[in-house]
C-alpha cells in the first residue's frame, strides 16, 4: 500500500496511525513520466514555431494543426489515466 501511495512504509505507516486519509495516485508513475516527457516536447515545438512568427518567418499552419492534435491526444490519455 505504501509504494502504492509513492511513499516510504514508515512514513505510510506515521500518516494512517495520524487517521490521514489516503488515496492511492491515479496515474502510475511510469506513466506520468511519460506524458510529462511528452508534453515537454510539445512545449519545445510551441517555443520554437514562437521563436520563428516573432522572427517575422511564417508559420505553416499544418505545422499549428499537428502540434494541437498531439496535445490532444495527450489530453485523451491524461483523462483516461485519472478516470481509471
């Protein structure tokens, strides 16, 4: 149950003889690494498509169009991991 709660046994043990209420992560932590490692490459393409409209160079709008589906399907599988 502690490395369930992402915690260490005694500290597990202190919070529930304190009556604190635990509830395990929704997300495992794989997984979130995963999508923080994913949203991070977003992020990176957003910072770089900025860096060229700020320059004055265009920006191609398949570029805009497959940047929002990737952040949408990471939306889809965030919600799923949480509602699970």
């Amino acid at each position: 149950m502690a490395q369930a709660a992402g915690m260490s046994v005694p500290t597990f043990c202190k919070k529930q003889a304190q009556g604190a209420r635990m509830t395990p992560p929704k997300i495992d932590r794989e997984g979130a690494f995963e999508m923080a490692r994913q949203l991070r490459a977003i992020g990176n393409n957003v910072n770089q498509l900025s860096k060229r409209a700020n320059e004055g160079a265009a920006v191609p709008k398949e570029e805009v169009q497959r940047l929002e589906k990737e952040l949408h399907a990471l939306w889809q599988q965030f919600n799923s991991a949480i509602q699970k």
